[in-house]
C-alpha cells in the first residue's frame, strides 16, 4: 500500500498542479485577447470554449487536490487508504489548512467564472492567490519567507505563461487570422514571466540546492538540471515563436509551424510541472549527503589566488562583452551588423588558461560532511577504534610512529599534520573504507564508526597546532560538540554566534562542566561532560581537561587555563574582549 501511494502521489500532484495552471493560464489569456475575439462570431464561439475550459481545469484542480489530500494525509501516518484519522491530522497541519484554502478559493472562483466582465476579472485574481498558496505547500514551506514567496511566485508566472499556451495553440488552430496579433500581444506577459521564474529559481536555488555538489550529486539536484534543460528549450521555443513562426504566419497567412511550436512548447511545459512534482517528493539536496559523479573537482576557494583570479578574468571578460554585443545585435535591428562585428572582434581577445591548476583529484564523498557534529561522544567512539585497530600503525598520537610502522619500508603518514588534517572530510572517508596505498580497505567498517575516526584525527590536529607554553592554539582547533541546559530551557552549544566560557572540575562523581554565554549570566550544566573533558585533556596533552577553555562564536578554541588559579578574573576578561574583537573566520560547524 505505501509503494501505491507513493507512486501515486507525484502524479496526482502533477494533475492538481497542471490544472490549476491550466486555470490560471486560460483566463488570463481570455482577458488579453477578449477584444479581438469577440470581433467574429467564431471568435465568441472559441471565448465560450476556453470559458469552459477554464471551468473544467479548475474543477479537475479541485478533485485532484482532494485526492492529493486523502493521499497525503495516509502517506505522513502509514494509515490504510480508508483511514479517517490521517485526514483528521492533516487538516489541522499547516500543509492540510494551506490545501483547504487553495480549495476554497477554487470554489468560489469556480461561481465566479460562470458570470462574466467584473466576476470572471475576480476569479482571476482568485486563481493567482490560489497558485500564490503553493510557496507553503512544498519544500519551501520549511524554508524562510523570502524562498516561500519566491515559490508561489514561481507557479503563478508559470501558470500564466505555460497555462496559457493550449489557449494560444486553440487560436493557431481555429482562428489562424488571429494568431500572429495574439502572439506578438502575449509577449509581454510571457516575457515578465520569465523574468519572474528565472529570479525566483535562483532563489530556489540557493535556499534548497545550496551548492554545485548539491546540485550534480544529488536526486533533487539532477531533478533540477532536467527542469534547467527543459526551461532553457522553452524560452528557445518562444524565441523562435516571437521572432520567426508568428511574423512568418503574418506574412503567409498560414500559422501551421506557429501552431506546431507552440504545441511542442505546450509539450515542454506539462514536462516541467511533471519535474516539479516529482521535486516535491525528492528531499532537498541540502539535506542530502551528495555523491561526486567526477574523478575531479574544483579548487577549493580558487578565487582568492590572483594566478587563478587572473586567468579566469581573461577567459570570461571577453566572452561576457562578445554575449552583451550579441543580445544588442538580437534586440536592435539598427545595430545589428556594428554588435555582430564588435563581438566577434570581443571574442578574439579570450585567453583560455590551463586547466589543470582548477581541479583536484576527487573521489564521489569528496563533498560529504560529517554527521556527527563533531561531538564529543563521537571522538571518544573514534579514539577508542584508533588505539584498538590503527595505532599500531600510525602510532597513538596519529603522528605515523607505531611499534609496526619501524617495520616498513615506507611509513604511514602523519594523520594530524595540515596536509592529512586539512583535506576534506569525505575524503578522509574515502580513503578510510576503500584503503589508501599500504592500508587496506575497512568495508567492514559502519559509516559512523569511520566518522568517528575522522571526528578523533582532527582532535589530533588540533592538539598538533596548541602550545603548552601559552595554552593556546596556533591555528584554527575545533571546539569538540557538546549541549549545556541552563534553568531557563536556554540551550548552550558552540559555534552559536557568541563566545563561550566552559568551566571544568572532577570530584568523587567524575568530570562535571559548565558553560556560560560571554563571560556573563548563569552558568549551564553540560550535558555528558565525561567524553568532552577526556577530548579536551587530549587535544591539551594534559593527564586532566583544562579548568577553563575560552571558545569564540564561531566555534574555535582560544584559550586555556590550566588551573583555576591561573585564570584571573581581568585577564579573563582581557581575552574575552580580544576574542569578541577578532573571531577566528569561518563556523566551527563546517570545519
């Protein structure tokens, strides 16, 4: 029953959404070009037509909506198809309210599409506020207004350029005299669309996409790209329908290939509201762990080097004068043969670099992050597996120097030196469950077992970078995750935004902590202190965790005081100002 439902419900999306587009669509096309067919009889005969249509697009809106309600309601429980209780619990979600909504503005449209002039303007208005619902029917509902805006407004200018095209290929079809007219009068609208949707799928883009990984190696992702390609053949589509099929039908008298082109972009269109629904189904791609489809990738930051800045510069100043030269030449006619000319000659100043220095070796969890937040309890789990199964090896300070490794020609590498420290994560991984050069493969290893690994070496590297003299760190060390809970439900994590103070102490109990927020107000019991005072007095090299550790708000240790007594309330205080003054760049979070 679930694999039913789940196939079921990207399809009645799809019908719900493309016939409240075609609603949408249908209207609006009549109200633009109410004049010129109410001129012939068989002009107001094909206005009745697409009256009717637009009627039964939004009755189609409202039994599928149904359907995708009872589906939706019996999909989120696991409840069988008959179950009145999932329906019950939707309608009191904000999903199930939004839908309810959207059908409730579709009936009332529906009464006021059977009326005409002023009525039939309203429903209009109706049937855009009923596409403007769609920002929280989908994933953009879990997002920020901006994106959630940027949703509905994204259907709505669907709706009223792809909904409007079966209304302009009627036109092509039956009243051929008109279409040229009709055409060149819906370009406009259908211009401002694109607009529209091209803006707010950047936005989109940004909020549930996120990164090119997200994008290339992810479901949702390819999903995307697949509605890019199809977007990109539909702007082609009206392009040629603007500038060749609707004068070449003036001209002629005969508006065959306008009506084939706009059939195929009709065609194209249904194919994006498919790729829409079935996104609705996909995960966000920022929720996802993506896999890398190439054996390269980009340089991480490669536009902080001036060598690659400049190469770049070369490469893509040119081309974005010769594209602006052609897009004059496309839109002025006077100019058009001067642009043409002064872009070509644009085009024989590219320098295209060497390609090399772009791209890395990369492997398909290159981008993959770590789960775990890098807590406390995790690097406890990676430090136990290291000293059992690899210490031997790289030694119990990951520095390469085990009882084994004298006996290799070749010793292991140095796990907590920058160059093994500072590659990411999912290569780490990588290398880990696949093995690398002498090391043999782990697949027996569970994936959070190896980021827990991973979690204990960067532990290691932190305390590869502290000085004991100074009891601080040279470099950019990790805060190892933990949850403080102060009286008052305030919940105390690092990498919040705010520095931090965690106090240490062990008594006939164990290791206890606290933490305060900016050296000022209650302090919070820390929640699990035993692992994150073991990870301290590791990444310290100390037999006991530090008595007071400063962290700054992005999440990076700063300063340790060994005793108590070393930490003097001014001087205290003297490191908290420095650390506010100048937090170290970057969210611990994303290390």
């Amino acid at each position: 029953m679930e694999a039913l439902i789940g196939a079921a419900l990207p399809a009645v999306r799809w019908l719900h959404l493309a016939a409240l587009l075609s609603g949408l669509g249908t209207e609006a096309f009549r109200l633009l070009a109410c004049r010129p067919l109410a001129a012939t009889s068989e002009g107001q005969r094909l206005s009745l037509r697409l009256a009717s249509c637009s009627r039964f697009s939004v009755v189609a809106a409202l039994l599928s909506g149904a359907v995708w309600f009872w589906l939706q309601g019996n999909a989120m429980l696991g409840q069988p198809l008959d179950s009145i209780q999932a329906i019950c619990v939707l309608a009191e979600t904000r999903f199930g309210e939004t839908l309810m909504l959207r059908a409730g503005l579709l009936i009332l449209t529906l009464v006021l599409l059977r009326g005409t002039g002023l009525a039939r303007t309203v429903g209009l208005l109706l049937l855009t506020v009923a596409a403007l619902l769609q920002g929280l029917l989908g994933h953009g509902a879990a997002t920020d207004p901006w994106t959630t805006t940027a949703l509905g407004l994204h259907v709505a200018a669907a709706g009223l350029w792809l909904g409007a095209l079966p209304s302009l290929l009627a036109v092509c079809l039956l009243q051929p005299a008109l279409a040229p007219m009709l055409a060149r009068r819906f370009t406009p609208l259908g211009l401002a669309c694109v607009i529209v949707l091209a803006a707010t799928s950047v936005s989109q883009t940004q909020a549930l996409i996120g990164s090119l990984p997200g994008l290339l190696g992810t479901a949702y992702g390819k999903l995307a790209i697949a509605k890019i390609a199809l977007f990109g053949g539909l702007l082609l589509l009206a392009c040629a329908n603007r500038f060749r099929f609707a004068p070449k039908a003036e001209t002629s008298g005969s508006a065959s290939a306008l009506a084939l082109s706009v059939a195929i972009e009709a065609g194209l269109g249904l194919a994006i509201v498919a790729v829409a629904a079935a996104l609705a189904s996909e995960p966000p791609a920022i929720h996802e762990r993506p896999i890398w489809p190439f054996a390269l990738r980009p340089v991480p930051a490669f536009w902080d080097d001036a060598y690659l800045r400049d190469g770049l510069f070369r490469l893509l100043a040119p081309v974005a004068i010769a594209l602006a030269l052609f897009a004059a030449a496309l839109l002025l006619r006077k100019l058009r043969w001067p642009a043409l000319l002064a872009g070509t000659i644009a085009l024989a100043f590219v320098q295209i670099p060497p390609w090399r220095p772009y791209v890395v070796a990369a492997v398909p969890t290159s981008f993959q992050g770590s789960p775990t937040g890098y807590a406390a309890r995790s690097i406890a789990t990676g430090r136990d597996l290291f000293q059992r199964d690899c210490a031997s090896c790289h030694g119990v300070d990951a520095r390469g120097r085990g009882p084994v490794a004298v006996a290799q020609s070749v010793w292991p590498p140095d796990l907590s030196a920058p160059l093994i420290a500072g590659r990411p994560s999912g290569e780490l991984f990588w290398s880990i469950r696949h093995g690398s050069g002498r090391m043999p493969p782990n697949a027996q290893l569970g994936d959070a077992v190896i980021w827990s690994l991973i979690d204990f070496i960067r532990l290691r590297a932190g305390a590869r970078i502290f000085s004991p003299s100074e009891m601080s760190w040279s470099g950019a060390a990790r805060m190892p995750g933990f949850v403080a809970r102060c009286v008052g439900g305030t919940i105390v994590a690092p990498g919040n935004g705010v520095p931090l103070t965690l106090w240490f102490d062990r008594d006939e109990r164990g290791a206890s902590a606290q933490a305060q927020i900016d050296g000022a107000g209650p302090r919070c019991p820390v929640e699990d202190p035993a692992p994150l005072a073991a990870a301290l007095a590791e990444i310290t090299a100390s037999a006991l965790a530090p008595a007071l550790v400063l962290v700054d708000a992005n999440g990076w240790l700063r300063r340790a005081f060994k005793a108590e007594s070393d930490a003097a309330q001014d001087k205290v205080a003297s490191e908290l100002a420095e650390i506010r003054r100048r937090p170290l760049e970057g969210a611990g979070l994303h290390h």
